[in-house]
C-alpha cells in the first residue's frame, strides 16, 4: 500500500515588502494585513530596512507579525540588509536582527537563524559582471526597477546557468513594495500543506514555488514554457524602449503619453 502524501495547496503571496518599520514606508503593519487579505493574498513576506531599528524595535515587529497572523492569511517577518560592499540582501523569515557585514557571512547568518536569503535588485545599480551571489535566491524580477510585466531575462539565464553548475539558487520574482498605491501585480505561489510561517518558508527553501506576473510565469529553477518565453521578451523589450522614451520626452508631453497608453497597457496586462 502507498503511503499517503500530504495534500498541497498553492498559498498566493508577495515577497519583499515594507511597513512602516521601514524608514521609507508609511504602510501600518495592520492595513497591509487587510488589503492584501482583501485582495486574494494569502502571505506577506516583509523585508525592512535594518536603518535607524534597534533589536527591541525589531523584537516588537516579530512579535506584530504573529498578531497578524491567523487561518487565512500569514505575515512573515524580514530584513532587507545592506551589505558591506553595498549589495542587500532579503532576510526572509529571520526573528532576530541581522546587522550588516560581507554578503557571505550575511547569507550564513540568515540561514543560521532558519531564514530564506534573498539577493534583492541585484543589477539595480547597473550589470553585474562578477559572480552571483551564493543565496538562497535571486531576484530576477523587482517590481520597482523591473516593472511588472516582465523578468530581466539575462539574469534568469545567469541563475539557470548557476543551477546546472550545480548550484542550489533560485530564481524569484520580488514586489519592492513601499506603498499601498503601488500596483499589485507581481507575486509568487508557494505549494504548503498548511498555511503556516514555517511551511511557507521551506517551499521557499524547497523550490516548490511558482513566480508570477499578469501574462506569464516562472518557475523556481528558473525554466520558462517556450510560447511564455518570445511573450515575457517582447514585454521586456517594450519596457526597456519606454523607459528610454521617458527619459528623453519632456514632463508635460511625457504626461500626455503616459494617459493616452494606458488603455494599451491595460490591455497588454489583461492578455
């Protein structure tokens, strides 16, 4: 007779999001709570900035996401620390401060307190030719300096690369999301057997996850259907050639253009 398998269920949620924990962030731990319940999430994975948060201040925070936390929907405490030479890693699932120091003995540390470390925006300061970081993760998607409708496709195929390698890294799409009003559309899906803190921090640390945007997705070894792939590039391609647009086109017209393509950026979104 086979053993019984546990029964899984895909749990919806964002990676790499603040509070007002977070020097930069307004958003109350409570509302974020409620609106992103609200809104068919069923997890959070926070990531504060370590600035100017002392290890009681942090102690309360981990204390709030428990509070916050029930049956329906789970709030997972983080950091987001900035290493010594500027790289920042996500500290996903940590209950204690992580100060900063070399990447590496960063990522042992968040790992050595049960965490899931992240190498958050990793080309946000321009490419990144040196070896890639030995986390847990990639972000190969950053809401804020990606957009939200398509991976950095070369750094999915750096992570891919690595894997083969025989590296255990994963690819993983973050929101970045410091306000309410920003669009919610980037997230991930966690296959867990209970919706737990725990548990959705080992199908992070398992891979058994699937990254995704409004018209494609990702999977955590970083593999991509072939039709999904020519879509997620042209998608990349046409937000690389709008951001240079926006970078050339003068504020009032850039205001004009921006209402008149919404409708078609809606409808790209929509499929």
């Amino acid at each position: 007779m086979e053993p019984v398998r546990p029964r899984r269920f895909a749990a919806r949620g964002i990676i790499h999001c603040h509070s007002d924990l977070s020097y930069d962030c307004k958003t109350r731990l409570a509302d974020l709570g409620v609106i992103l319940r609200r809104e068919g999430f069923s997890f959070v994975a926070l990531t504060e900035h370590v600035k100017g948060v002392s290890p009681e201040d942090y102690d309360r925070f981990v204390a709030n996401c428990r509070k916050e936390t029930n049956g329906s929907f789970v709030v997972i405490p983080g950091l987001e620390v900035r290493c010594s030479d500027g790289i920042e890693v996500a500290a996903v699932g940590v209950s204690e401060l992580v100060n900063s120091g070399p990447p590496d003995e960063v990522v042992s540390r968040v790992r050595n307190l049960g965490g899931y470390a992240v190498w958050v925006h990793p080309l946000k300061r321009g490419r990144w030719m040196g070896r890639l970081l030995g986390c847990d993760a990639i972000e190969v998607l950053n809401g804020k300096v990606d957009g939200t409708v398509a991976p950095d496709l070369a750094l999915l195929r750096r992570v891919r690369k690595c894997r083969r390698m025989g590296a255990g890294v994963h690819a993983i799409f973050g929101l970045d999301m410091h306000d309410l009003d920003q669009p919610r559309e980037v997230w991930v899906e966690c296959k867990v057997p209970a919706l737990t803190p725990a548990h959705i921090v080992q199908s992070l640390r398992d891979g058994t996850y699937v990254n995704r945007v409004a018209n494609g997705s990702v999977s955590s070894s970083g593999e991509i259907a072939l039709f999904e792939h020519l879509w997620l590039l042209i998608l990349r391609w046409a937000f690389i050639a709008w951001n240079a647009v926006c970078k050339v086109v003068p504020t009032k017209a850039l205001t004009v253009l921006i209402r008149v393509s919404r409708p078609f950026v809606r409808m790209i979104k929509n499929g």
